[in-house]
C-alpha cells in the first residue's frame, strides 16, 4: 500500500487527449469517441477552455433525441456535462481509488497549474495496482 501511495494521477494518465469542441454535431462526437475507443472526452470552446465532458451517458440522450426527434441530434454543447469533477495531476492514484469507489463516473480531466494537462480512468488505477 506504501508504494502505491507514492504513485501519482500523473505517472499513469494520459496525456495525449482527444478533445471535442462544443459546436460540432453531436453524432460526429460519437463517431469521434467510437473511432479512438474512449468511454469520454474532454470538450472545449473556442478559446480552448474546458466546458464539459461529453461521455457514454450523454451519448444515450442523443440516441434518444434522435429517437424521438426523428433523425435530428444537435450540437455537443446540447448534451455534454457541464458539472465538471477533475483532479490535480499531482494527487495519489489511492486518492483517485477512492473518488471512483464513491461514483459512477469512469473518468476525470486532470489539470496542473489550472491547465488540462490529461485524463485518467479506472483502468489507469487498475494499471498502476498491477505495476508495482
């Protein structure tokens, strides 16, 4: 346990993110998520600033507006979410076990400096368990 309290957010994040602006149509965010087999990704505005996240879950309120709207989806700024949870990439991967344990979300942005500088996931903690 001592060793992987000595682990960081940012020894296993990752670093190199696919990013979705918040003016594109939501259905190629979808597309964009499927191609890089990622569960989220960060979204930003026209200055670069996080504004929300755009997961699985809001994807399934595309399928459904699609569904009853008969085809028509709507920009990613009409489903992502905005109530953004992140942590500070300097922070212990146990910290990080603990967070998830206590929510459903399966990812964070990480910042440093108030910079987007990763985002880690579940899997991240899990890699690190297993690396030491």
């Amino acid at each position: 346990m001592l060793m992987l309290a000595k682990i960081t957010i940012a020894d296993y994040m990752t670093k190199n993110i696919m990013t979705i602006k918040q003016d594109i149509d939501a259905l190629a965010a979808i597309k964009q998520l499927l191609s890089h087999k990622i569960t989220c990704a960060p979204v930003l505005d026209q200055t670069g600033k996080l504004v929300g996240m755009f997961s699985e879950i809001d994807c399934m309120e595309v399928v459904l507006s699609a569904s009853y709207n008969q085809g028509m989806s709507g920009k990613v700024s009409d489903f992502m979410s905005t109530d953004i949870v992140s942590v500070n990439a300097e922070s212990s991967i146990v910290d990080l076990a603990e967070k998830f344990k206590d929510t459903s979300l399966r990812s964070y942005p990480v910042f440093s400096d108030k910079k987007l500088v990763g985002i880690v996931s579940r899997t991240d903690v899990l890699r690190a368990l297993v690396s030491i």
